[in-house]
C-alpha cells in the first residue's frame, strides 16, 4: 500500500483538533487507514541518507499513514484532511464544478497524428487563481510523484506535467518528433538539449533514469509546446524549465499523457478536485479542449458524477446488521457517497464524485457502509449450518514435512502468490510464453502482474533481502502455484510444491540431494531405477547451470528439479554466491 507522511501539527491544524498518537490511530482504524510509523522529519531525513542524524532539519513529528492502493483521493495532505472532516461529520463533501474559462474561450491542445506511434492520449485542465504555500506547493508535488508511482505505473501509462500557464500562450500542439528535432531547456538545467541528448544525461540520474526505456526505442519522442514553440514537456521524461511552477505562480495548465485514456482521466480528476480548493473560486476547475487528428473535439477534465442504487436489504445481508434506508444514507454521506433512500426505503441511490475512481462496483459502496458502521460493531453471529471439518490429505502431508525439513536445518518462508512477468520468465532465462501462467487482466503494480507457476523466485528474493546473514543460508517454502489448465472449468489449477535453496561460498549440492533423500526416505519412496522408487536423470533447464541439473522421477513421472543454480539467475536476484536448488510436486506422492 502506498504511504504517505504529513506533519502531525499541520494535520491537526487542518482537522481542527489536537488528538493523541493513540487517539488518531484509532480515527485512521475507523476511516480505514492504518497509522504506520510516528516518526520525526529529522529521522526521516537521515534514514534516507542512509546516517545516524541529519542537520539542518527540523524534529516536526511526522505521521506515516498506509493508504489503500486504490483511494486515489487520499495520496495528499488535502485529500485525507477533507476526508476525515467529512467522516467526522464536520463538513459536507464539496461540488466540483466545470466553470467557463475566462474570455469565454478554452485553452486548446491540438493533437497531431504521430502521437499514435508512442502516447496516443492527452488530457488537460486550468486551474484558475491559485494561491499556493510552501506546503500546499509540496503537497503538489508529492501528490503527482504518488499517481506516477501508483495508477499511472511508474507513468509508463500516464505522465503529469503542470506548468505555469502565464508563461506561454495557447493553442498547445501536442506532436511526436525524433530526437534530434526536440531541443529546450529542461527543468533545473541552465542550457538547451535535444532529446537524444537528454537520454544521456539522465542516463545517471537517480530519479529519471527509470523512466527513459519508456519511450528511448521509440521512433519518436512526444512533446508538447505553445504557439510560439515554447517546450512544456516531453513527456514522460521532463517538464521544461521556462513553465516550471513557483509560488508565485497564480494559473497553471494541467496535462496528463498517456497510454491509457480512462487512467489519465483518473489522474486528472484526482489532481483537479484535490488541489481546486485553493483556487479563488474553491473547487472550480476551468476545461481544456482536445482536438484529436480525426478533429473530435472533447472538452477535459468530465468531472462525472454518476448514480449507483443499492438494496437496503442486499446492504444489511452482506455486512450482517440490520439498518434502514436512512441510517445507511448517513453512514454513506460520512465517506463521501451522498445517499437518498427510494422506493419507501427499500433502495437507496447514491451519488459518487469525480473523486472516488475507486469506486467500480455496489460492493465497493457497501464496504464503505461497511467502514462507517465500524467492524467492531457488526455483531458476531454463528453460521446456520452444521459442519464437521477434516483437514485435506494434501495440507495434513504439507504440515508433517514442514516439521521434518525444518529439523533439517531449513528455514520456512513464505512469498507472494502473485510476481512479476520479470520474476518468472526473464530472470529464469525462460520465455513468458512458455511458462503457462495465469495473467492478472488489471494489475494494480508491476510487482504482481501474474500468479506464480514456480517458489523459485520468491525464494531467491527473499535471499536476497537477507543476503547480509551469516551463511549459509538454507531456506524452503511449500506452498501452491497456479498453472493454466484449460481441463478445468476456470482454466487454471494449483499445484502444491516444495522449494529448497541452499546459498553459502559454495553450491552444497549434496545439502540439497540429501534433503530430497530425506524427503523421499519419509515418504518411503525407495531409491530404484523402477516404477517403484525414485531416481534422476540429467536434464538441461535454462535456470540451472549446464550439466548441473537433473530431473526427479518418480513413480515413473517427473515431479521436479534439482540442480545448481545458472550464474546469471542467481546475478539477477541481486546473489553473489552458488545456490543449489530443488522444486517438486508434492501432491504427485497423494
């Protein structure tokens, strides 16, 4: 989950009301929230440099609170502040409106064609008279690395760029060139680059370097510019210095690219109704229009506001209480849904804001009942039907050889059932396509974008989180993977397996032999060449290292793998030593 860190005394400014480190972990509880770390900027500062202290920053307390990956709303100080206030029934939720832009004209941003061949989307929104502060202007900023880093995938989706609108004149061209045609000053430079340049100067930049494989393959780079060739952006590289943003600045031009239309509307949305509220006019927005190279014309942000119903009786029956059409309408108003009961109090339709993109399904309405009655206060109830529980054969196996490989001298870990494309097929030297795994259609970050068909990885990730312990280390996980089956009625199955590394100054192959021995010895399966017993047959496997590999028969099928470990595998972890390997099917011994 995403964390942010506000200063406990701003916060309680804004709130209005000073609360105790546990009083205000208890309100977090209440809204859903988890208050993470009471800290100091002091402390922050120095854990990030890495030194015991840090001068020349303050001791502020600072608040580091984990918010859910998908409330949006809540990555900025302003955010969580008028959520609570709402919550606490302090104020209304705000209207955010769409006013005429000044002059009666909106500002355009004309679309050319070669966009198609890199980021194809663009979205746009004024600010009108805003007052920033050091604060505020902070916030600003933090909130739009946040959505980089969260919704808009590490902006290879979507990409902000904010720009002091007095600076250039509209209308804004939005066009893809080469490289070498692209030259302006970036943001905090003293000279002009072209953009071929620029992928080499921030080839060592710890901050933009991960984002330049996004488009340096590409036959063109994006750029955006006024009508008198003023450089805003090239995105999702870099802003130019001539637009950048003080504060002083009093309008500013809002333009999100993208890959992805519908998250760049989100992006947008969020950053308008978060930060209008320091706007002349709080919570208005001026539009801007889009001309696409078709000539469509649409004007952004939408700001939608949109209807859900609910059934009283669906709500009460899936949380287990019992409230009326009008108690649950305040409990939604609390978390930002205002509500009206309908139809005599058997509905209820409720209204949500541009600001809750998070909001997808009714469910998602009905965990927020859910949140505002509190869980503590749904009543404990005893279910209907008579049941008598048995453990399946398959956990009581897996339960018997975690004790027996643990009094092996292993160390159990448990890893994500879900990884990355990467952790599964690059790093193993495997082609994706040949894994046979199961993709996530929408994944909410890089780190989990499919279910694991291997242990491997997780194992050595978690090796390399403790690579600074004493060695050896010897770690193992059973647990399942899931695998595509198109037999099954879901198109995939899980399979129980049992993973085994052994990590020291050499490979310890017979470390990992001997446990499978003991393995096989408990499960008296004996060692034979026959369809009785078990035996291994030399095999290759990108993974592990030429001639070093063999494949475990049993019972006449292969169950597994057992080898040493390809360097380069084990480079990828971020290893610097052997590794000896072993995975194997647990449930072909049921």
């Amino acid at each position: 989950m995403p964390t942010i860190a506000v200063n406990r005394d701003e916060l309680f400014r804004l709130l209005g009301k000073e609360y105790t480190d546990e009083e205000f972990d208890e309100l977090c509880f209440e809204f859903g929230l988890e208050l993470d770390e009471v800290t100091s900027e002091k402390e922050q500062v120095a854990k990030e440099q890495g030194s015991d202290k840090a001068c020349g920053v303050s001791d502020a307390v600072v608040y580091k609170i984990d918010i859910p990956a998908n409330r949006y709303d809540l990555l900025c100080v302003e955010g969580l502040v008028r959520g609570l206030l709402v919550f606490k029934e302090k104020i209304s939720p705000p209207r955010y409106k769409l006013v005429p832009p000044v002059g009666g004209t909106p500002q355009v941003l004309n679309v050319q064609p070669a966009t198609a061949l890199v980021r194809p989307f663009v979205v746009g929104a004024v600010l009108r008279d805003i007052t920033f502060t050091q604060e505020s202007y902070k916030s600003f900023i933090d909130l739009q690395d946040k959505l980089h880093q969260n919704l808009c995938r590490k902006r290879s989706l979507v990409a902000i760029g904010t720009h002091d609108l007095d600076t250039v004149q509209g209308p804004f061209i939005y066009d893809a060139k080469i490289p070498t045609e692209i030259k302006f000053q970036p943001l905090n430079q003293t000279k002009e680059y072209t953009a071929a340049e620029l992928m080499e100067l921030y080839q060592s930049d710890n901050h933009l370097k991960h984002y330049l494989p996004i488009i340096k393959d590409k036959p063109v780079y994006p750029v955006i510019f006024d009508k008198n060739g003023v450089v805003l952006s090239m995105p999702p590289i870099i802003n130019g210095d001539h637009t950048k943003i003080t504060l002083t600045t009093k309008n500013v031009i809002i333009e999100c690219t993208g890959t992805d239309l519908n998250k760049a509307k989100i992006t947008l949305d969020t950053l308008v109704v978060m930060f209008s509220q320091y706007c002349a006019k709080p919570f208005t927005v001026e539009g801007v229009e889009v001309v696409m190279p078709n000539g469509k014309k649409t004007l952004y942000p939408e700001l939608p506001y949109r209807f859900e119903i609910l059934d009283v009786d669906n709500v009460n029956r899936k949380i287990g209480i019992k409230q009326d059409a009008d108690s649950i309408s305040r409990l939604l108003s609390r978390m930002c849904l205002m509500s009206k009961p309908q139809e005599k109090g058997s509905k209820i339709k409720v209204e949500v804001p541009p600001s809750r993109a998070d909001i997808l399904h009714p469910c998602d309405i009905i965990e927020d009942v859910a949140i505002a009655y509190g869980y503590n206060n749904v009543p404990y109830t005893i279910p209907n039907t008579n049941c008598i529980a048995a453990q399946f054969p398959i956990n009581s196996l897996t339960d018997l050889l975690r004790q027996e490989i643990a009094a092996a001298g292993f160390t159990e870990a448990l890893t994500f059932a879900l990884c990355s494309r990467e952790d599964i097929a690059d790093k193993l030297q495997k082609d994706i396509k040949d894994t046979g795994a199961v993709h996530i259609a929408n994944p909410k970050t890089a780190e989990f974008q499919v279910a694991r068909t291997t242990l491997l990885p997780g194992i050595l990730k978690t090796l390399s989180s403790n690579r600074k312990m004493p060695l050896p280390l010897k770690l193992f996980e059973i647990s399942d993977v899931v695998l595509q089956d198109k037999s099954k009625d879901v198109g995939a199955r899980n399979e129980r397996r049992l993973c085994a590394v052994n990590y020291n100054k050499t490979s310890g192959f017979e470390v990992i032999h001997g446990l499978l021995d003991r393995i096989l010895q408990l499960l008296e399966v004996p060692y034979t060449i026959d369809n009785k017993g078990y035996h291994l047959e030399a095999c290759d496997d990108p993974t592990f290292f030429p001639g070093r590999c063999a494949e475990v028969i049993a019972r006449g099928q292969p169950i597994g793998k057992i080898g040493i470990l390809h360097p380069d595998v084990v480079t990828k972890f971020e290893l610097n030593k052997p590794c000896a390997a072993l995975e194997i099917n647990v449930q072909a011994f049921l």
